[in-house]
C-alpha cells in the first residue's frame, strides 16, 4: 500500500454552471475555491471551455489572484487558450479534447494522431513553467504519445469506469478497472506523473485511489451536487432565521 497522501485537485467548473444559470455573480467559483483551500485541497481545477459555458476569463483572472494553492487550467489545445495560459502562466495545464455539441469531456486526447502538432504546443507552455498534463483514455498508444511529446504528466480517464459502475455493468466496470489500473503502473514506469479523474463518487473513489501510482485526483461534479444536500439544511435554517427574526419572532 502507498502511504504517501494522494493530492486532491477540487474542479469547480459547476459552480459557475450554477451562476451562469442565472446571469451575475452568485455563486462566485472563487469562494467556493477558497472554501475548497480551507478544506484541504491541493489544487484547485477550471475548465476554461470555448463557449465559455461555466468558467469564465475573468474567473481564471480570479482564481490566479486570489489562490495559495495551485491552479490547473484545462484547456483545449487551441491557440486562443494557449495566448490565455500564457498569460496567466497557472502552476499546471491540462490539455483536453474539447467538442461543441458535448456535454462534458467525452474521452481522452487523441495524442497518437497529433503527436507533432502537440509537441510544439506544449513547448511554449513548458517554457513559460506551467507543468503540462494530457488528459487520455487508459491506452497504452496515448500514454507512450504522450511520453515522447515531452508531457510530464498524464490524467487518465475515469469517466467510462465510472459510468460503468453507475449503470451496473460490474464485470465491465472491473475490466476498465484493471486497465486503468495497469496504464497508471505503465505511466509510471516510463516517469510520467500519473493524475486521473473524471466522474469520481463516494462510491468509485476508492478503488482508484488504491493505486500505488497515483500522485492526483482531479474531482468537481459528484463535490458541488453532493454539496446541495450536505449544505442545504443549514442554509435554509438560515433563511427561516433570518425571516423569524425579521418579524421579531425569536426562537
Ligand atoms: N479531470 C479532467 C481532465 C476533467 O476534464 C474533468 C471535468 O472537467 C475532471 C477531472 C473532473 O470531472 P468531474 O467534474 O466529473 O469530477
């Protein structure tokens, strides 16, 4: 068993979802990743999208002012993103596919097919002293793509095992486990750091966090949904206070 704690990447993607639902500026992805900070988390994850459809430019301008702990920008590996991450020059970026039509981050980045167009995008990002990571698929191509193009970390995939044990398939759950769980030992073996994510639970996490590899996980959705319900008592007791004591009805 690896003792060494494993790091814990807080994504705070939906909480700006929840605020762009509305317009304006509550609830502000900031707080919550300065509340993820007091809590114990070591990083702090933004998803900067294309369309813009949580994070925001001015979020990231934020998140890089106000935080002590380190931000890992994901991205798409876009020209227009790499001007912004140049600029803000985060402790780490995260390059994923990025699709119009999707609903989040499908799969893992195509690196194979684009190994030279990639190696020449990281470059600048190095030089500038972020740390770049490649969000992949538990497949052994990507991994060693990823390893040639200089990448000093990788980010496997968790979403299809976590979809897998959501939906019930268990002995396919387990196949994608097992490869998960062997990419990471390969990963490390070529002296890549290894980080995974993508749809973690209560439930999913721990089997994952066994691996002795892995230095990082990279959890947001299941933590700002579980958030509602752990949080919502207390806030609406707020508001019957505040509406009690408004009519000067103390309790
Ligand atoms: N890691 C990467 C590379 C991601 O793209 C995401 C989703 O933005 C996550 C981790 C976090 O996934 P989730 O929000 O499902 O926990």
């Amino acid at each position: 068993m690896n003792k060494t704690k494993l790091r814990l990447g807080v994504n705070i993607d939906h909480v700006a979802t929840v605020r762009n639902a509305r317009g304006g500026f509550f609830p502000d992805p900031t707080r919550a990743a300065k509340m993820a900070e007091a809590a114990g988390a070591d990083g702090i994850t933004a998803h900067l999208r294309e369309d813009r459809r949580h994070i925001t430019d001015k979020d990231i301008e934020s998140l890089v002012k106000n935080l002590k702990i380190p931000l890992n920008f994901e991205m798409a590996a876009t020209y227009e993103m790499q001007k912004i991450a140049l600029k803000y020059k985060p402790h780490a970026v995260c390059l994923v596919p990025e699709k119009r039509e999707e609903r989040t981050t499908e799969g893992g980045l195509e690196v194979a097919r684009e190994e030279n167009k990639l190696a020449h995008f990281i470059a600048p990002l190095q030089e500038a002293g972020s740390r770049v990571s490649i969000f992949i698929a538990a497949d052994q191509r990507q991994i060693e793509a990823a390893n040639r193009i200089g990448a000093q970390v990788i980010e496997l995939h968790t979403g299809a095992y976590c979809d897998l044990h959501a939906e019930g398939h268990f002995e396919e759950r387990d196949a994608e486990l097992k490869r998960l769980r062997e990419m990471a030992a390969y990963a490390d073996s070529l002296g890549l750091e290894v980080h995974a994510g993508h749809g973690l639970t209560y439930e999913t996490v721990v089997a994952i966090a066994e691996f002795p590899e892995l230095v990082e996980l990279n959890i947001g959705h299941f933590l700002v949904g579980e958030a509602i319900f752990s949080g919502l008592q207390s806030t609406i007791s707020e508001m019957r206070r505040l509406m009690d004591e408004s009519r000067g009805l103390f309790l």
